[in-house]
C-alpha cells in the first residue's frame, strides 16, 4: 500500500475503485455468474418428451443419469489431463529454470517464443499431429521397430490424445514456472553448492520448494483445461478414447439433451473443484514447509 | 563430456522450444502443399497456387475477417475494463477485494466447454439470437481475467514511490495515472491485449456454443476437417502466426534498444 493511500481520504478512494471494478466485474457477473446458476437450473429441468424441449423442475435423477451413463468419460478425462499434466511439468521445467536463471540476453526473445504458439491456430497444430504421429510417419516407425507401441500406432490410440494434451497446453505451464523461478534469487542456489551439496541436492533442497508457486499454479492452468478438452480427443483418439468434454458438447448441441449437458457440466466442474482444493492443501502444507 | 555436461540444460531448452513449433512448421510446410486428395495431411508436391488465391475457397475469407473484427472490439473492450480491475486490485484496498480478486480467477479455472455451456443455457432461457453478438460478449467475458492478471502482474512490479513523488509534487489523481502509472503501465497493457486478441481469434470451444449458425475462422476449420481443410486455410494460418511473431520481436528489439539507450544516458 502506498503512504498516499494510507492517509488519504480513504472513503473516496474506496469510492474510485469500485468505479474503477464497476464493468468488468458487471460484466463477469452477468455473463458469468448468472449462466452459471441457469445451467443449474437447467441441470434438473424435466422432460416433455419432445427432443430439445424442456421444462422446470427438480428433476435430481438427471445426476444419476449422467454419472452412470457417463462415468468412463469422467474417469478417462481425468486421467488424461493427469498423464498431461506431470508430462508438461517434466517438459516446462528445464526450459522455464533455464530463461529464468541461465538465458542473459536470450531471455525476452525466449519468452517471446513459448507465447509465439498461441498465434497459431490450435485446431491446425491439434490437425499436424495427425500428420507427425500418422502410421507411416518417423516416429510411429521408429517406435515400432523397437517394438514399443501396444497398439503398434500412436493415431487413434489414448497415447495420441495424452501427447496432443501436454503439447496444447504446455505453454500454460512455462509461464507460471518462469515467474516462479525468475523471483528465486540465484545466490541462494549458489550458496547450496558452496556447502558442498551436489546439484541434485540443491535443486530438491532449494529451487524446487521455492519454485513451488509456480507449479501448483502451472499444474492447475494446464489441469483444468486438459480435463475439459474435447478437440484433443475428438482429432487424435478413436471412440473409445473420449472424454467429458466430448459428451457434454455432442448433448448439448447434437442431442439437444440441455439438462444431461449441464449435469455433466456441474460434475465436471464440482469434480475440478474438489481435486484442486485437496491439491493445493497438500502443496501448501507438505511440500512447501 | 564436461562441455556436454554444461550445455545440457541449455540444449534441453532449445528441444523443448523446437518442440513447440514442430506442429507449426508442419502447417507452414502444408501451406505449400498441392494435397494429393481432399485432406491436406501428407506432402504432395510443391504449389504456390493457396497463397496466390488465399479466399479462392467459399467462407473462408469471410469468416477470417469476421473472427478479426470480434477479437479486435473483444480486446479493445476487454482490455480497458481489465485493465481498470487491475488498477482497482493493486492500487487501492476496499472491502470486498477478495470476492473481487476470486471472480476474476473463476472464469480461468472452469474448463471451457463449461463456460460455453452455460452461457448457451442463459442464451437459450432469455431466447437470444445467436451470433456476432453472442460470440462477442463471450470473448470478452473470458479474455477480461486473462488481461487482469497481465496487467496486475506490470503494475505490481512497479516502483510505488514513482506516483508518490508525483502526488508529492501536487499532482491530482488522474494528472498521477496520465503522466506517471500509465506510462509506466504501457507495455503490459499492450502485452495483454496482444494475448488477448490471440485467445479470441483463436477461440472455438466457447465460440461454438456461442455462434449458432455464424462462422468464425476456428469454426470453419472444424467443420471443413470433416470434408478436408482447404490449403487456403493452412497458409492464412501461417500468415497470422508470422506476421504476429515478426512484429512481437521487432517490439522486443526496439524495447530493448529504448531501455539500453535510456540506461546510457542516465
């Protein structure tokens, strides 16, 4: 807080910043909040027997509906957007601890890199995943010659849609481990091989706590969005690889089925809500004392 | 095995940056491809005739356009009210801060087939027409966090002494934001309206809840991958991300050019 603040005429500064919240949060309000509470209320409106057509209600079974019908597709998108998730960490870490601690005057181009994939289309990088993991391509070769697929391919597989996954949201992941790691102060780390500690010990002794932040905050930025993705498993999976994002879009908008859509919405979103906060309880507690 | 051992690191970073655009390159490269069938997957043979008749396939150039003109007003828009939030969470305290600061993390936190989703329902329930509108007020909703955390992260890294030497000096408020903060604040704001226009135009989850029957560029990506993209399509795609790597560069070297000039002459 600055001293001005502190002294000034604190009921009107008090006044100017809720001028200054005023639209943004109305708007977040009223697009945001508000369709929140009718996709509940449309989550337990009732059949008329008529497709697309439904009324109010407290219709509760809807939930019961959606979770039987749908329970694969649950557990399938969260252990996806897991594997993708550790995946990604392993992937951003190297290369965020070195722009943020090792790349000088490489630094800003770096960063101007990893944001660079965000201008290019996401549905057409999604689509040249087709084309660099195809049957015919190097890598399925490769892998098969060392006898290391299951399937003996990676299209249409649930490898395919954990691989489009981790590379789709990567980004999310770099950014907040870079913050993270570039507030570290590197004489600390400096000082860990000074008491004759060896890199490793260093690095899970100090850099690894202290840039703690970063990756809950980058593990839930790639999470959240990996559990509700459906382009990754519509493009790059077979039928038996879809996800809750796939059934909550193909009833909402193919099968006009609005309360099982927004029931599965509810679960999805209290499942999210639920993994995130016993998450960062235990980050918080364990990891970062 | 020393040298390897200390580049190790740094030849890592530039895997995982290759990486990245390895997905990129392979559109860039179909761009210039004269596709054997209707999809555009494997290489053919060399063509130019895409890039010299870019809106030769139906819709495509209209819906290119369109999704322009949505993500430049869903910026503009969403760029002066987030950066307003900003202003409002950094540099002032007020009850309610936090429920502000927990709405503005919300909407970057529910999966976005949610975000479509619910406000499809409320579209539905006050029986909305669905379209340029719809989509817009979508894209700002959810681009609005995203500017706000850009924003916050350029105004909390500011020196506050700086606006207290002006206020010191008798400048009124808005005389401090005009001449001081937003000077100052610059750079970020641009920054996030940048990634801001880049979420927009690229959106299709929410945008595909939201549009009804108009088409926007990711929308008509989608439903030509049934039928096979148009080559058209890869090479407006590769024009977007060169021309938006070009310039963000060339910002980063006259930037830096600016800040070593001004450290020079201090």
């Amino acid at each position: 807080m600055t001293i001005a603040a502190a002294v000034g005429p604190a009921r009107r500064r008090a006044r100017i910043a809720y001028l200054l919240l005023l639209p943004g949060i109305a708007w977040l309000a009223i697009f945001f909040i508000i369709p929140l509470i009718s996709l509940f209320f449309t989550s337990l409106q009732v059949s008329t027997g008529s497709s697309g057509k439904y009324k109010a209600g407290f219709n509760w079974r809807n939930y019961v509906e959606a979770l039987s019908e749908y329970w694969e597709f649950f557990l399938r998108a969260l252990i996806y957007a897991g594997f993708a998730t550790v995946l990604a960490l392993v992937i951003a870490y190297p290369l965020a601890y070195f722009i943020a601690l090792k790349a000088g005057r490489w630094r800003a181009l770096m960063l101007v890199l990893v944001v660079a994939p965000f201008f290019a289309s996401f549905l057409l990088r999604t689509y040249a995943w087709k084309t660099i993991l195809a049957d015919d391509a190097v890598i399925t070769q490769t892998l098969n010659a060392l006898h290391l697929l299951p399937d003996g391919r990676i299209l249409n597989t649930s490898i395919a849609v954990i691989a489009g996954l981790t590379y789709n949201f990567l980004p999310f992941m770099i950014l907040p481990l870079y913050a993270a790691l570039d507030k570290i102060d590197p004489r600390l780390i400096e000082a860990g091989s000074d008491l004759y500690a060896s890199p490793f010990t260093t690095f899970r002794k100090v850099t690894w706590p202290l840039s703690m932040p970063g990756v809950v905050a980058g593990t839930l930025l790639t999470f959240i969005p990996a559990a509700g993705d459906y382009i990754n498993a519509e493009l790059l999976g077979s039928t038996k690889d879809k996800m809750i994002g796939n059934a909550i879009q193909t009833n909402f908008i193919e099968f006009r089925d609005y309360p099982m859509a927004s029931a599965l919405s509810f679960i999805l979103m209290a499942s999210i809500l639920i993994i995130v906060t016993v998450y960062i309880r235990r980050a918080g507690t364990e990891e970062l004392v | 095995m020393a040298w390897l051992r200390s580049k190790l690191l740094g030849i890592v970073a530039v895997l995982v940056l290759v990486y990245l655009f390895v997905p990129i390159a392979v559109v860039a490269v179909l761009s210039f491809n004269n596709p054997e069938g209707k999809f555009n997957v494997s290489w053919n043979e060399f063509s130019l005739s895409a890039w010299g008749n870019l809106c030769g396939v139906a819709g495509v150039c209209q819906s290119f356009i369109l999704s322009i003109e949505i993500a430049l007003i869903a910026t503009l828009i969403a760029t002066v009210f987030g950066t307003m939030i900003a202003l409002a969470l950094v540099r002032y305290r007020f009850r309610g801060r936090g429920a502000a600061n927990s709405l503005i993390f919300l909407p970057m936190a529910t999966p976005e087939v949610v975000l479509g989703a619910s406000l499809l329902a409320l579209y539905l329930n006050l029986r909305l027409p669905l379209g340029f509108w719809t989509i817009l007020i979508a894209h700002i909703m959810f681009t609005i966090s995203f500017i706000v955390v850009a924003v916050k992260a350029r105004l909390q890294g500011m020196d506050p002494r700086l606006e207290e030497a002006a206020q010191d000096l008798y400048a009124s408020p808005w005389q401090t934001f005009r001449f001081v903060t937003f000077p100052l604040v610059l750079p970020g704001i641009l920054g996030a309206a940048l990634l801001g226009f880049a979420l927009s135009f690229d959106d299709f989850i929410i945008s595909n809840f939201a549009s009804g029957t108009t088409v926007t560029f990711p929308i008509f990506i989608w439903g030509a991958a049934q039928r096979g993209i148009p080559v058209q399509v890869y090479a407006l795609a590769t024009l977007v991300f060169a021309l938006a790597l070009v310039g963000t560069v060339l910002g980063q070297i006259v930037s830096s050019r600016r800040r070593r000039k001004l450290a020079a002459s201090s």
